[in-house]
C-alpha cells in the first residue's frame, strides 16, 4: 500500500502570518506551517483552511457504527492544528509533570483527562501572548484527519501497522494480522497523512472540545456538538484498540474526569466558535441532548480485544 502524496488543502490563507509567537514557520508541500517553542520545547502548527466534507461513513463503509450518520460539514474559517500529538516534553514544560505511563519526551502526553487538558489550555495560553490554543471541534478533527479522503483511512481503503500504532492482532476487515507494539511510539515517527499531520490513526486518542451526542441530518455549518452532556469526544483509535477503531469516521468518548493510558490529545489554535454564535445547523443541530456510544463500552473495546 503506497503513503499519500502530499496534498496542500485549497482554501485562503490565514488573515495574519507568521503568528507574534512564532519561533519558525515556512511553505513546504504540505502547505503553511509555523512553530512554537515554549521553554525550548518546539510544536509544529499546520494551516488548514476553510472547506467542507462529508462527516461520517457511508453506510457501505465495513464495521460502520450507527453513531456515524454521513452528512456535509461546511467549515467557514481555518484553523491551525499541531501536527501531532502532544509530546510528553511540552506537557511537562507547562505543567510541571509527567503522567504518561510510557515515558519519553517524544511520546505523547497520555493518561491525561478532558479537564486536565483544559487546565493545560489556560496555562499555556496565559503565557503565550496571542496563542489562542484550543481543543478542536470533532468536525475540524476529522476534517483533518480525512485530508481530503473519503476512504475508510487517509491512507486508503485499509491500514497496516507500519502506518499507525494500533493492536495488529485484530487488522481491519480481518486482513493480514501486523505488530502490536503494546505502548505509544514517540510523535512524527510514523507516516504523515496528506496534509502533514502525524498519528491521526492510532497511538493515542485525541480528546476533542465537543460533548458526545448524535450528528444532525442534513447539512451543518461549523458544528460544535451538542450544548450539554455527559461524555466527551474522543477521536482517531489508539495502540491497544483494533483497525477498525482508527477509521476516520469512528467515534469514542469518555467521561471529562476520565483518564486512561491511551488517552492524550492534539492543540488547535484560534478563537474558540460559540455555540450562540454558530453560522447555521442543520435538522438535529449542535444542541442535542448527549448519549451514550450504542452498545456500551465493551462493544467498542474499552473492556480489551474482541473479535
């Protein structure tokens, strides 16, 4: 199976480049990119601009869920994404400490909850001047994720172990089985998708802003899930969990306090979208009321591998 070329999203360019805070930025095929570097701890940023996609999994789409409803997502601002995971390094220069259980300043920060990301947040934002750091939407992660693809994986119709850090006893669609490595590999380490984002598939979940609840029908513009809740999202499948669960279209979720030994998460910057001050939703919208993932957690792997 051949790596994506590189693929730079069409779309305008940001209003202000390079940021105050960056320490280096440039163009490569990618596209836009700039960098901070907090307390000599460096983390790449990427450009991705406004655009639009289909959200979910078409129904054809093998081990689809029923909490993924395919639906047009149009996305009316850009928004930088770092281009990987949160290193082990940059958490513990802003947080003081290191809770990973696989330690190593290039792997990524886990073992983290919703709220102590928040905490995060503050912190790096006020010393930052003009960050704007944030969790992205589930849409502008999966938007970022997809990087323009509509198959099961950015990569294409199925995945392997030499692409993403997931459990290779159990491959999608039962294919040839691949290594299962029992812990995180260090951020950058594995193949980029088109747009130059590392890891989306496997290693850690990535905790995202949104509540957990059912999408709308029919199109949505800058959706931001629902307005209440009790679960968080969680995106992208990890080193313990099953091919299938890294598709770009499947959706974990976990309790805000909840922390677990595959749990990290990816900074987005710019100015958080309001609820009150979304473009538009379709039928359904963000405001719905929030559940739990159909089946419980042992269907989607939480209690171990399942066949």
């Amino acid at each position: 199976m051949k790596n994506p070329a590189p693929t730079p999203p069409l779309g305008p360019a940001p209003e202000h480049f390079p940021a105050p805070w960056a320490s280096d930025w440039g163009e490569d095929p990618y596209g836009l990119w700039q960098s901070l570097t907090y307390r000599s701890v460096r983390q790449a940023f990427r450009w991705l601009p406004s655009g639009r996609f289909l959200m979910g999994s078409p129904k054809n789409e093998h081990d689809r869920l029923d909490d993924e409803l395919q639906h047009e997502v149009i996305l009316t601002r850009g928004f930088w994404l770092a281009e990987t995971a949160c290193p082990q390094a940059l958490w513990q220069a802003v947080m003081g400490q290191n809770p990973s259980v696989f330690k190593g300043e290039r792997r990524p920060v886990e073992s983290v909850s919703w709220n102590e990301v928040q905490d995060f947040i503050e912190r790096i934002n006020g010393t930052v001047p003009e960050l704007e750091a944030r969790l992205p939407t589930e849409a502008e992660w999966e938007y970022a994720c997809r990087a323009g693809t509509t198959t099961p994986f950015s990569f294409g119709e199925d995945i392997t172990t030499d692409q993403a850090n997931y459990n290779g006893n159990y491959p999608y669609r039962g294919n040839q089985k691949g290594q299962y490595r029992e812990k995180t590999v260090e951020v950058a380490s594995l193949p980029a998708n088109p747009w130059g984002l590392y890891e989306m598939h496997g290693n850690v979940w990535e905790w995202c802003q949104d509540w957990y609840g059912d999408y709308p029908e029919g199109p949505t513009v800058d959706p931001t899930g629902p307005k209440t809740g009790e679960r968080r999202v969680l995106r992208g499948g990890s080193w313990i969990f099953h091919g299938r669960d890294a598709r770009s279209a499947y959706r974990f979720d976990g309790g805000p306090g909840y922390r677990n030994g595959d749990f990290g998460f990816r900074l987005a910057l710019g100015p958080e979208l309001r609820q009150d001050k979304q473009a538009g939703q379709g039928k359904g919208g963000a405001g719905q009321t929030a559940r739990e993932a159909p089946g419980g957690g042992e269907k989607r792997g939480r209690a171990g591998p399942a066949a």
